[in-house]
C-alpha cells in the first residue's frame, strides 16, 4: 500500500520509483519488523512516537528498494501515523529535508538521530485532521 501510494504521489520521470517487485524482502520485512523488537519481554520501541521513528529511521537506511527509499519511508511514516489516528503538522520541505538529514548521518549516530527524531516527530504530531 505505501510502495503505491509513494509512486502515485512523489514518483518523478527523473527519478522513477522501481516496481514493488524489485525490493528486498529480507530486508523490508526486518525492517518492517523493527517497531516490535523486544529485548528481555520488554518492547524496545513501546510508545507510538518511538515505533514511528524507528520505521522511519530503518526505512530510510535499510535500502530496501532500488530507489525510492526517502519517499517511500515517508509515505510509510505518515499511513502508519494515519492508521493510528494522528499526523505530522509542518510544512513539506521539512519532511523532506528531514529524510535527507537522516539519510546522509553516518550509522555511528543512530541513537542520536532517533532521538532527535522522536522529538521532531512529538513536536510536530496532532490528531488525524478529518476529512
């Protein structure tokens, strides 16, 4: 569903989005995964903001598709908001300066970006606008 929804709305001629076929499995179901890891029978991620950060963060550094990953990670960041009833409130450039932010910081900063982007995220997340 985030893999079409990402084409329909962000695909671009330039940079084509490659077809859902072409991704890894492996690595998109860990990473899709990530938001429910436990470490001692205790979730590691337990509050929606934090399950959210971490599928963001893992979407956009775990290259699961070809090309695309920024835009899908945040198509993805923004229906798992929606399934849960909330969204993010801020302008467009800024989600997308934020992709890019987390995909340029080197893997030896993880702790830091995610928790920078909790915060982002919790400062920027309102209720489910209504139709």
């Amino acid at each position: 569903m985030c893999h079409a929804l990402a084409v329909a709305l962000f695909d671009k001629y330039e940079e084509p989005i490659p077809p859902f076929e072409e991704h890894d499995p492996r690595k998109l179901e860990s990473i899709l995964g990530n938001p429910q890891q436990t470490y001692g029978g205790q979730e590691l991620y337990p509050m929606l903001i934090s399950k959210a950060a971490i599928l963001y963060y893992s979407m956009i550094k775990g290259h699961a598709f070809a090309n695309g990953n920024k835009r899908i990670s945040t198509t993805s960041l923004l229906v798992f908001l929606a399934m849960n009833k909330k969204w993010i409130s801020c302008p467009q450039d800024e989600v997308v300066q934020k992709a890019v932010t987390i995909a340029e910081s080197s893997a030896t900063v993880k702790d830091a970006v995610l928790h920078e982007l909790n915060i982002w995220i919790e400062t920027r997340l309102i209720d489910q606008p209504r139709a």
